[in-house]
C-alpha cells in the first residue's frame, strides 16, 4: 500500500493527505497516467485546484536489467554530473552485493525524456544509438536539412510512430517548447548503423566516449565534441 504525504495546496492553504507513485515497474506501469501527463497530480479538496507534485520517479526492470530515474526537475550541470556519478556507481554496487547482472542504468530531468527512454527500452532499442542518428539528422543526415540547431530545435523519439519501415522523430522549438513537424530516419539505415557498431570495436568504443555513463543525450554529446575543438 503506497504511503501518504501530507500537502498544503498553495491556492488556498488546504492541508490533505496524497499518495504518491515513485516506483514504476513493467506490471505496475501507470501508463495512461503517464501519458496524460497527470501521474502525481493531486486536486486540492478544498479549491479543487490541481497540483503536479514534483517527485523522483524509478523505473525497473528487473526481466531485462535496466534502471530508469526521473529526477523531479533540472540541475545545474555541475550537480547533474555528481548526481549521475553517483547513481552509476550505486547501480554497480547493488549489483555486486547481490550476484545479478549490474542494470542499464539511465537518468533524466523531464517527464519527456522519461518517456521516451522508457518506449525505446521497451521496444528493444539502443538509444545510445538513437542518440546517435539524432546527430546525424542535426548535421543534414537522411536526406535533412543541415540548417537544423541543437541550440534552438530538440528531437524526441516518436514512440506512438509503429510503422516498421522508418524511426520518427518530432522536431521541437526549444523556445515555445511545441512540435514543429516530423523527421524520419529509414529503419533499413538505422539497423545498418546499429550492426556497423555491433561488429566494430573502434566504433563501440566511439560509443562509449560519447555516452560514457548514464546520462545518454544528444545534448551532452555536443557539449562534448564542443570541449574537445582546439
């Protein structure tokens, strides 16, 4: 039986008891809750205001090893570092006590990027490679324009997309935060890309640097190639 929190609404100061969700399993998914948006969202009693309390949300999987945390909101990139380090290592050190198999372990800051690295282990794919060919569509590949900016534009993965002949790609305006339209990436090039890596030392070990822990996001993977230039 989940546990109950206590909250005051801040519209007007009513005090009332919620139970929070903080741990999703593949049984126990919440999915409809999160895919409305409204998991962890309480109305308030009294003004019947709703709420969106912000939470740590955990994802296990324990059938195919892999540990998925949303913390409850952004940090700066220093804390984001430490933090990512640190749930690294406690993932390898649970698995060590306990003789399994250490999990894939990923960690995020929006509800968006949960859900996407959630769909995209579920549907068995590499998002370390997805990531990838998000670079390639940001520098004009599969046909894209080059003009296409890391700085004003993000890509999500298009989970609802079940077209087996091509992975989709919402293309968003990190200023208003809304889709612009959609990019495609044939499936045919992306299993090419995927099995290129598989059989490539160099290239796995490419991987690797790009996303050497458990934060795994285009994002990061220029901030690195940026650092690096002379």
């Amino acid at each position: 039986m989940p546990s109950l929190t206590t909250l005051q609404c801040p519209h007007c100061g009513r005090r009332f008891d919620f139970a929070p969700v903080t741990s999703l399993t593949p049984e126990d998914l919440h999915e409809e809750e999160l895919l409305r948006g409204t998991l962890n969202c309480a109305t308030c009693p009294g003004c019947a205001k709703v709420l969106n309390v912000p939470l740590r949300l955990v994802y296990r999987d324990s059938r195919r090893p892999f540990l998925l945390v949303q913390e409850p909101k952004p940090l700066p990139e220093a804390q984001a570092k430490a933090l990512a380090l640190k749930l690294d290592e406690s993932a390898t050190e649970a698995a060590r006590a306990q003789g399994v198999q250490r999990p894939e372990t990923r960690l995020v800051f929006t509800r968006q990027d949960f859900l996407e690295k959630l769909y995209l282990q579920r549907r068995g794919l590499d998002d370390r490679v997805v990531e990838f060919a998000k670079y390639q569509l940001f520098q004009g590949g599969a046909g894209q324009e080059a003009h296409l900016s890391p700085s004003r534009h993000r890509l999500l993965f298009d989970f609802s997309h079940r077209e087996g002949d091509c992975l989709a790609f919402f293309l968003y305006d990190r200023g208003s935060g809304r889709p612009i339209r959609m990019l495609q990436v044939p499936k045919g090039e992306f299993d090419a890309l995927e099995e290129e890596i598989r059989l490539n030392p160099t290239l796995q070990r490419e991987l690797d640097r790009c996303f050497p822990g458990c934060r795994v996001d285009v994002d990061l993977l220029f901030q690195t190639l940026a650092q690096e230039k002379p």
